[in-house]
C-alpha cells in the first residue's frame, strides 16, 4: 500500500482554512474563534496550546470517569506499564517474539474507556454532503459486520502508533516537559489487519466527486474536558488518504478484534498518527466542505517554536528505534550480549540502523526479511567492557533520507519525539 505524503495534508489543511473563511466549512464542535485563528495561519490557537491534549495531566479529573476497568483485557505487569486509561507495552515483553506484536501485548490508547458493543446492533453509518442524495445522520446509508465481510478482504502488516510516544524523553532527556501521558516508546505495534478497504465502502455509499473530507468517529463515551463535552473522538481524513490506503479492520491477527483495539470494527490508517486510526468507527461523514473537528484543530496539531501560531497538520509518524531489553536491564561483565531492537517510521520503510554501545557509531545487522516493511528488527553484538552503568543508543534512517538527532525538536504537547533515547544497563 503507498502512503500519502504528509505535505498533502499540510496543502489540504491550508485549503480548509481558507473555505472556513469563506464560510464553506463544517466544524460542529470546535468554537468559531477558534477555526478563524486557525484559517488565519494566521491567528493565535496556540495561546492555550498547553491545555488542549485530551488527557488527564493534573490531579483534576479530566475526561469521562473510566469506572474501574477502563481497559477489558488482562495487564500483567510483565507486559505492560499502566498509563491512566492507557496500557504501554514493555519492550522487554518483545524479546523472542516474531515480527508482529501478539495481541496480548499490544498497546491500548484510550480516551474515556473501552466500550462493550453488540456486533449484531452495529452498524457504520456513512452520511452527509459528499454522498449522492446526501443522506442525513439520521438516514444514513448503513452496513452491518456481515455487510462488510461480504466485500471483497484484504490482509495488511501496519503499525498503529501514538502521537505522544516517546513523550516522557522530551523530559526525562531534554528537560522541556510536555503534558499528556508520559508514554516511553511503547505506544506503538505492528500488527496483521483483515477488512475491507474504506475506498470500498465509500464507493458503494454514493460517493460523489464534490466529496473532500471523510469523518470516521468512535463509539467510545464522549469526552469531557474542563466542563465542556467535545462528543466523541472524530478527526477527518483527506479524501485522498481515505481513498488510498485505509482499512476497515475487523479482524487482529487473524483473530476477531478485541473490545481495547476496536471491536467490531475499526481504522487502520497506514503511516500517520494513531489518533487517525479510530476504534469502535460508527458514524462516518463524507462532506463536500472541509471538516473540523477538536481532534484536528485543539489538539494533535504542532504548536510552539518553529511552528504556525495555529498550529501545523500532524500525520505521519516520525522515526524512532527502541532495544527489546528491560529498562535498566542487568547484563553480565565481559560476556558477548547479542542485543535485539525495532527500528520504524511513517514516511516509508527504514534504510539503515546504527548502534552505539559506548565506543562509536556502527552499523546493525539488519534482518533481511523485513525490509520494505512497517518496521525494521535488527540486532547488535556487545561485550560490555567493564562493570557498572553504560547506555545503548541506536538511530535510524528510513528511505526518504528522515533521521533521528540526538535532541527531537520541543513542541508545546510533546508529539512525535525523534531523538535518539539513552537506554540504560548495568553491567555486573
């Protein structure tokens, strides 16, 4: 499947801006002042940029009450670190396993909580101004899981990462702390998806060439915020992108899809940020006016230096590296340690992965049959050199040339952090 490039979303956003100037733009939920700041690119959105990530960050309780099991399935501390209504996986949890995260270990990325859905009762429900005879919400066109498994199905490897992985190291590493779960680098897995391509389903809605935006939303509770309800989690795609490469899975690995990852069915959006990936996709709006919602314009935006005041289009993900080995892992003195890690990123497959175990950059060995991939395993041999504390680093280089620095650029909500992380061991 190819990837669509992140600046069409960036021209595509510029075009919305300015239709919602011209007052031919839809953005049910999101305050006017705020898309007028937006299409002036041009106004001040990021004034409150450092309240907008939707989730708790204070003592305060912010969002829907969880209730005692936000998350479904079992979280053995061997596999995961708990994050609020969130569940990271631990990379040590990836040490012999294959290419693909097994579904026991897979991260889980709440906004509220998990929903329990009847699949029987489920229906995705497409309507709006981009369909032929404009259908209303409230007479949509509709398919039901036994409509969707009836068209034709297709099986992709993608991986599904969050925005904010890698967040904690804008702190921990460059002391610009940046609000929101404090995710390490588990936010992310690759997994083998099974549905029926949302191109499909477009198409046999209606679908009209006046059609630009399409709007998939969750049918997780609506979430709440400083008082105010901003529904339920919605973020538009680019006709484009919806036309290209996204999935209406309803099948992980082969197997139905759990309640945490979607159940019954959900997006797979290849190469861009995990917030495009809806769970529990219900409604689904196809519009011949640009789309807003507050998953596009209040948070999961670029804000701070070296970006627009309104904030720049977020999308595909960065690049990023991480060893499959404990935090603060224990290895024997003198001993050959073969060290093992994962290296990814949006644009495109990885090129080239280099390690540094305390005496200079080399190059990893690269396993030969994941190249063209969503990710990129590698190994690396050590022989730590002498007792006490060392770290491993490793950076990547995909093929449009992306890297990682050793310092990702700060912005006001700690997205998309680049930089190379310093894992520890303890030689002994």
């Amino acid at each position: 499947m190819s990837r669509t490039p992140s600046w069409e979303e960036a021209r595509h956003d510029d075009r919305r801006a300015r239709q919602w100037l011209a007052g031919r733009a839809d953005g049910r939920g999101v305050p006017r002042q705020a898309l007028l700041e937006l299409g002036a690119a041009m106004g001040a959105l990021a004034a409150a940029a450092r309240e907008r990530e939707p989730v708790a960050v204070t003592a305060d309780p912010v969002g829907v009450d969880p209730g005692p099991a936000p998350i479904v399935k079992p979280l053995p501390e061997a596999l995961f670190d708990r994050l609020d209504t969130n569940a990271e996986m631990r990379w040590a949890a990836m040490a012999g396993q294959g290419y693909v995260v097994p579904t026991d270990r897979f991260f889980v990325r709440n906004h509220t909580r998990t929903p329990r859905i009847d699949p029987d009762d489920w229906r995705l429900s497409l309507f709006g101004s981009g369909l032929r005879g404009r259908p209303g919400r409230d007479r949509p066109v509709e398919f039901g899981v036994a409509d969707l498994r009836r068209l034709p199905a297709e099986r992709i490897t993608a991986l599904v990462e969050c925005a904010g992985n890698g967040r904690r190291f804008f702190d921990s590493q460059q002391g610009t702390p940046a609000p929101g779960v404090a995710w390490g680098l588990g936010g992310v897995g690759v997994a083998h998806w099974t549905g029926v391509r949302l191109s499909t389903v477009l198409r046999r809605a209606g679908l009209t060439d006046a059609a630009v935006d399409v709007q998939p939303e969750g049918l997780d509770p609506e979430y709440v915020t400083g008082g105010v309800n901003l529904g339920r989690v919605r973020r538009p795609l680019p006709l484009r992108k919806a036309l290209d490469d996204v999935l209406l899975a309803y099948a992980m690995n082969d197997e139905p899809l759990p309640a945490d990852h979607g159940f019954p069915v959900r997006l797979v959006v290849p190469g861009w940020i995990g917030i495009s990936s809806i769970k529990w996709v219900g409604p689904v709006e196809v519009s011949a006016a640009p789309l807003f919602s507050p998953w596009n314009t209040r948070f999961y935006r670029m804000f701070g230096p070296g970006h627009a005041a309104a904030g720049d289009p977020l999308t595909a993900q960065s690049v990023k590296s991480a060893f499959a080995l404990p935090w603060d892992a224990r290895v024997p003195v003198g001993a050959e340690v073969l060290l093992h890690g994962r290296s990814w990123s949006g644009n495109g497959p990885i090129r080239e992965v280099r390690v540094d175990t305390g005496d200079g950059w080399r190059p990893a060995d690269l396993v030969a049959a994941d190249a063209g991939g969503p990710w990129q395993r590698w190994t690396a041999v050590w022989r730590p050199p002498a007792p006490g504390r060392h770290h491993l680093r490793a950076r990547a280089t995909d093929v449009t040339g992306a890297g990682q620095p050793d310092r990702a650029a700060p912005n006001a909500l700690g997205y998309l952090f680049d930089g190379v992380v310093r894992h520890p061991v303890t030689a002994v």
